[in-house]
C-alpha cells in the first residue's frame, strides 16, 4: 500500500466531493494497535521462523498481485491507446497504405488511358470525314484507336485488381482491430480476476494479524498537535522554507513520533483528476531537517513519515521544511497538511484528531511579489523534550499558516478560515489527510511488526 497514494487519493476525494468529509464523524475508533504490552520491538520478536516465513510468503503474495494488477492495466491502456491512433500491426497497416495508394494510381491511370482513347477516336472521325485524307492516313487513325482501347482494358483490369487489393487489406485492417479491442476486453477480466486475487492476498495478510490476536484499537486524540508555517507564494522552479512543530500535549511521554505531509497543487478542473492515482503532489519534492537530524533528507511521499522520536511530556520538535516547485508546475493554488500520530513501548497508540495546513500561490518568476522584510525566527524553548529542537532558521518569514481540529456540527465541519474556496477545500482536504494518515498509520504498523 502506497502512502502517497492513500493521502492523495483521500485528498482528492475530499476536494471534489468535500461535503462527504466535512460530515464525517471521528475517523479512527477502529485503529488497530497491539494489545502486547511489551510493545512493537517486543511483539515483533514474539514472530518465530516458521511465523516469518509465512508473513513473508504472504506480503510477497500481496506483491506479485500488486505488480500483477499494475501490469494488466498497463497493457490495456496501452491496447486502448493502439486502438486510438490505429497502431494494428506494421504489416497490416502498411499493407493498407500501399494498396490504397495502388487504387490511387490505378485510378489515375484508367483516367489517362480512357483520355487518350476519347482523343483517338476524336481523330479518326476527323480523318473519316476529310475528302482529302489517304487511305494510310485513315488506316493509321484505326490503329490508334485500337491500341488506346487496348491501354483502357489493361487500365480497367488494373483498377480491378487494385480494388480488391484494398478490400482485402481494408479486411484484415479491421479483423485486427477487432482483435485488438476483443484483447482490452479479455484485458478487463482478467484486471477483474488479478483484482480479487489482490484483495484475496490482502485478506490473507489481515488473517495472519489476526490470528496473532495482538491488535486491539488505537485511539484519535489530542496527544500530539502540529503547527505548520510557511510563505503566501513559492515561485515555479525553486524552493521556500516552512516551520513545522509538533508537540505532546498529551500527560505523559510519548516514545515515538511521527509526522506526515502532504503537498498538493490545486487543479483547474478537477475532471482532470485521475481517480486511481491523483497524483496532485507530482510537482512538489521536500526535504526536512530537526537539531536531531541536521541533514536535509527527503520525504518519499511514496513511503516516508518524518519520524522525530521520542518527545516528553509538554514538549515539542521543531521542523524546517524545504519544499521546491518543479519547473513544469503550471501557476495556481497549492495547499500543505500535515497530522501527527504516536506509538509508546506499551502499545498505546494514536492518530492525531488535529491537521494543520498552509495555503500558498505558485507564481510564475516574473510574477514573483517584492519581497517582504526577512525576520529570524527563534524556536522557543521546548520542556521535557527527548529529541532537540533544530536551531534557529534565517531568512523566513512564516505566514499564513493554520492548525485545524475536526468538529463535527450539525453534520459539518465547524467552520475555519476565511469565506474563501481555498480554505473550505483545505478543510475538507486536511480531515481527508487525517483519514488517509490513518489508513497509513495501520499499515506501517503492521510492516514494522512483521
């Protein structure tokens, strides 16, 4: 399961169709966690070699039916594609264009025999009426005519052939054609059947955690809470800076952190979505850095949280963020989330009921705004802190960030913001975040206990 795809799936949905999200009640009453209260490190040891082998055989099942799926709709896009543009095979299709250009000439060739048969008949009845003309005269103007007639059958009978040459390759033309989308048809059920085995092989590895009976329900709460700032506009093809702190607000020390993020450009139409893979965060790259890990290192959306340890009761790490603008993103709208979840040796667990999101413009260079006076900013102390808050950033200047807590009301989300779209949409998109993070949250436990 791809995290990137999870969150960007749940985003997507969440900006198209935001009511569905903004109705929704606490997201995480059936997160899993283990019931072990020797914790992850513990009930991972607990798996003896045969229970290995199995988890492994299992998740390499889950794999092959992955790739075996990602594989299949490969192919028929690619035999939809070929259908499209009429790529039915080099022989057949180069066939069809010979033998139409054949009809072509033969065509022209009938033409300009049968315009030189009407003018040697024109002539013989010229000669055929002039007193003055000789015998060899009028014999020569009979021959003509013969030979023109001669050309008009030869050119006839070459139309013919080339006539049937034509519909035999426009025949084969459309019997591959027909093979072909009958392949995208046979494509589509064996996508259906590599599917089931895809879910089968999933169940298969939910079965497996099951029968170890060390799940129980991790919790959605408060214990951590994430604050995210950053600039209004990041210009196409370079980077900016963004602050992100997340504290344990919970009464008690927490043993492991993590974050996740999601950057998202916002699109013109949201038709252009692709429902399977959104894809929204294809031009952004980011990289972050704490005290405790001073190396900028980059955050795979396809796989990676930030993971900032341990953080003691009432404290906080802070993070700086690099996010960089492909130089191929067009301008508009983006939005950054973030959410927070934990895990503690005991097996408590839990994903954070809070997001926190930073909306920003992607301008063209020349669109670039003066910029506005840079100021440092300077982490405030953080207590009982187990990993050390990075040193001071220069040279940002954090704006328009918020942190929100889904509330339901009345069947919506309480409201956060401005009256703006944006902020609405952001709304919606950051409790999607909170879903997607959870979702994450069970299979990343679960990898790691394997």
């Amino acid at each position: 399961m791809k995290i990137r795809r999870i969150l960007a799936t749940a985003v997507a949905a969440a900006v198209t169709t935001p009511v569905v999200f903004l109705s929704a009640g606490p997201a995480f009453a059936d997160t899993p966690k283990p019931t072990t209260s020797k914790g992850a490190t513990a009930q991972q040891d607990d798996l003896d070699g045969p229970d290995f082998e199995e988890l492994e055989r299992l998740e390499a099942a889950v794999a092959a039916a992955e790739q075996k799926v990602e594989d299949l709709k490969a192919e028929r896009e690619q035999v939809k594609n070929d259908l499209l543009a009429g790529n039915l095979g080099k022989e057949v299709v180069e066939e069809l264009a010979a033998a139409e250009e054949a009809v072509a000439d033969a065509k022209a060739a009938r033409t300009a025999a049968e315009a030189v048969l009407t003018a040697a008949k024109e002539a013989l009845t010229a000669i055929e009426a002039d007193a003055t003309a000789t015998p060899e005269q009028k014999t020569a103007a009979a021959e003509a005519v013969t030979t023109a007639e001669a050309e008009v059958a030869k050119a006839v009978a070459a139309a013919t052939a080339a006539d049937e040459r034509l519909a035999r390759a426009t025949t084969a033309w459309n019997d591959a054609r027909v093979a072909l989308a009958q392949k995208g048809s046979l494509l589509a059920e064996d996508i259906k059947a590599a599917e089931q085995e895809l879910a089968d092989a999933e169940a298969a590895v939910d079965a497996f955690w099951e029968d170890k009976g060390d799940f129980e329900e991790c919790v959605e709460d408060g214990a951590v809470r994430s604050t995210l700032t950053g600039p209004k506009s990041i210009t196409i093809g370079s980077s900016a800076n963004f602050s992100l702190t997340v504290k344990n607000t919970s009464d008690r020390d927490l043993d492991s952190v993590r974050s996740y993020l999601f950057a998202a450009q916002l699109p013109e139409s949201w038709e252009d979505i692709d429902d399977e893979d959104p894809d929204l965060d294809r031009y952004f790259d980011i990289d972050w850095k704490t005290a405790a890990n001073p190396k900028w290192t980059e955050l795979d959306f396809q796989d990676d949280a930030i993971e900032l340890g341990a953080i003691g009761k009432g404290g906080k790490v802070d993070v700086t963020l690099r996010l960089t603008v492909d130089e191929d993103a067009p301008a508009g709208e983006g939005i950054a989330f973030t959410t927070g979840e934990y895990e503690n040796e005991d097996g408590s667990c839990g994903i954070s009921e809070q997001y926190a999101e930073v909306e920003f413009d992607i301008v063209e260079p020349s669109e670039e705004p003066e910029p506005e006076p840079e100021e440092t900013v300077s982490p405030s102390p953080s207590p009982s802190t187990s990993t050390p808050a990075p040193a001071a950033t220069s040279g940002h200047t954090p704006q328009g960030g918020s942190s929100h807590t889904p509330v339901t009301t009345g069947g919506e989300l309480a409201a956060t913001g401005s009256s703006d779209a944006l902020p609405q949409v952001a709304a919606a998109a950051g409790a999607a975040l909170v879903l997607g993070a959870g979702a994450v949250f069970v299979a990343r436990r679960r990898k790691v206990n394997a």
